[in-house]
C-alpha cells in the first residue's frame, strides 16, 4: 500500500465522526465539482483551493470540472441531473440566486433541483467613483443621482453578473434610482472608462477595487458589509451612509442534486468545513476577501439561499434585466 492510500484511509477513518464514510465509503470513486465558471477565475480558485485540500483527506480525488454556456445554465444544469450520490457537485455563487428572476424558463429548478450541502463564504462588494466625481460620501451621491435621473452612468463587469445586480440592488434601495448601465466584458474593460471619468462610478469587488483605491485613483464610497472590514477600516457602509440593511456579497456555496441521500449531504458538508478549518486555505480566500463560514449545515446554506433569492428577484424584475 502506497503513502498516499496510507494517509487516505487514515484521513477518512479520522473524519468518521463529521460523516464523511456515509453511505460506505463517500466519495466511491474520484467525485467532480463542476464549476460553471471558466477556468483561473475568482470562482475557480476557490474551488481548486477546496478541492486540492478535501482530496488530501478522502479515499478519491475532487476533480474539478470547468463547464461554462449560458451563464451559469450549463454547469448548473449537468448538476442538476447527475446521479443522485454525491460523486458529481457543484461550486456556485449568488448567480445562482438571480436564475429565477433572469430567466422565465430553464432546463432545471433552481430550488428544486438542488440541495445546498455546505455555505463556503462571501465576498464584499466596494462602490467606487472617479476621484474627481463631485460626490464624495453616498448621501452626496444619492442626492445627486435623485437629482439628475438619467443624467449619469455606471459600469459594470457584465450583464447579469453580481457587479450589475449589486448596483441594481443600491439603486432600488435607494428610491429606485435612475441611473443608466453601461456593460463591459469584464471589470479590466469597464475601470479605465471610469479612470478617465468617463463613467463616474463602478460597485468591484472587494479584492479588485482596494488596488485602486490604495493608489488614489478611485474614490471608495461605501462597501457592501454590514459591518466595517479590517482591511478597510475608513471604507462607510451602506448602512452607515443611510440605507438600512443593505448587504451585497459574491458569495460561493457547493450544492448536490436534489434527492441525494442526507448521509451523503452531510458527507459533502463535513469535507467542506474541514477543509475551510484549514489556515493555508484561510489564509488564501482572505487574500481574496472573503469571509469564510467553517460551520455552515446543509439547513443553514438552504435557508440563506432562500432569502437571497427572495432579495434578488424583485430587484432583477424591477430593474427589467434580462440574459444577454
């Protein structure tokens, strides 16, 4: 026996108390987390990350497998009717949460079809503005905008994706906000058209806009936590600039198919939160800013996507934003 089947079944013998051997032996073969997302992005790596360290730990590899098209449909989808055992997963985020508002048919149930297994963390989103833009606190910003409906733009990293929704979502609670859309084929596209101020402002993500913000090229005027951040500690929240409870993350979950049995649910929910427990992998996704969860349940990641997609729905349809 090899040193790696050594430590695979030490591992796995180990885990047995958080449920990792349910059903037999979970995973019975190398098991695939499909990521609808293309590969080396800041979807993927998370999941590469996630998926490297829970191989360390179980009997099979996690392979990841990069399936794009449609957004997230195609990914989705193939999750969505694999074998019900836990040997095919999938690596989502929010973009999950928007599917019932973007699209009025999909090959699939977005609710039904699925089972959340494990809540991986969340990653905050920063508002920014050209550093010459007259506003320079959001109820500046709010007035000004409540002002001139129609007059300014804002960028995004594309239709549809969490960048476009967290502005939407800003704008509706604002008071329904009148401001026009300007999409980019990613956020590399859309930063120098609000450099030069050409376009005055921009929601990032929190790891893409805090180089900007450090350098004093952009102006950040309120982050999307409910709480200020460590790493940002001048950065006001949207709270804090007066709207209530506004919260806005890139969050990531793992989901298996509806009707996979609950000892194999909490086996994927286990692998995951051992692996999260993990300084190295805490220490990478907090390079990325996210806030990691590392004792989530099955129970409590399908009620917080419950409510995420109660939030985003109304907005999306507010908004009249449609799938490009």
């Amino acid at each position: 026996m090899n040193r790696r089947n050594v430590l695979g079944l030490g591992a796995a013998a180990s885990l047995a108390p958080l449920g990792l051997r349910a059903q037999g032996t979970w995973p019975s073969a190398p098991a695939r987390l499909v990521v609808p997302f293309a590969a080396g992005g800041p979807t993927d790596i998370p999941a590469r990350l996630l998926a490297d360290e829970m191989s360390k730990m179980l009997p099979h590899r996690i392979v990841v497998e990069n399936r794009t098209g449609s957004g997230v449909v195609i990914g989705t989808d193939l999750v969505a009717k694999a074998p019900k055992d836990g040997q095919t997963m999938l690596y989502t985020t929010v973009g999950h949460a928007y599917l019932p508002g973007l699209f009025d048919r999909l090959p699939f149930d977005p609710v039904a079809d699925f089972t959340p297994a494990a809540f991986i963390g969340q990653i905050p989103q920063i508002l920014l503005v050209n550093k010459d833009f007259p506003a320079r606190t959001l109820p500046e910003l709010v007035a000004l905008l409540r002002a001139n409906p129609g007059r300014y733009d804002y960028a995004s990293s594309g239709n549809g994706g969490a960048v476009h929704l967290g502005t939407e979502l800003f704008l509706y609670m604002a008071g329904r906000l009148q401001v026009n859309h300007i999409s980019f084929r990613g956020s590399s596209a859309a930063m120098p058209e609000v450099l030069a101020g050409r376009i005055p402002m921009i929601f990032d993500v929190a790891a893409g806009a805090l180089p900007y913000i450090q350098r004093g090229e952009l102006r950040p005027i309120a982050i999307s936590t409910r709480t200020r951040m460590p790493y940002a500690p001048d950065i006001p929240t949207f709270i804090e600039g007066g709207i209530p409870d506004f919260e806005c993350y890139t969050w990531h979950m793992a989901m298996v198919p509806a009707g996979t049995p609950a000892p194999t649910v909490q086996a994927v929910n286990a692998a995951f939160n051992r692996a999260l427990a993990i300084p190295a992998v805490q220490e990478r996704l907090a390079q990325m800013t996210m806030t990691i969860t590392t004792d989530s349940t099955p129970e409590s990641a399908a009620r917080f996507l419950a409510a995420e997609m109660a939030k985003w729905t109304p907005v999306i349809r507010a908004a009249g934003i449609r799938p490009s």
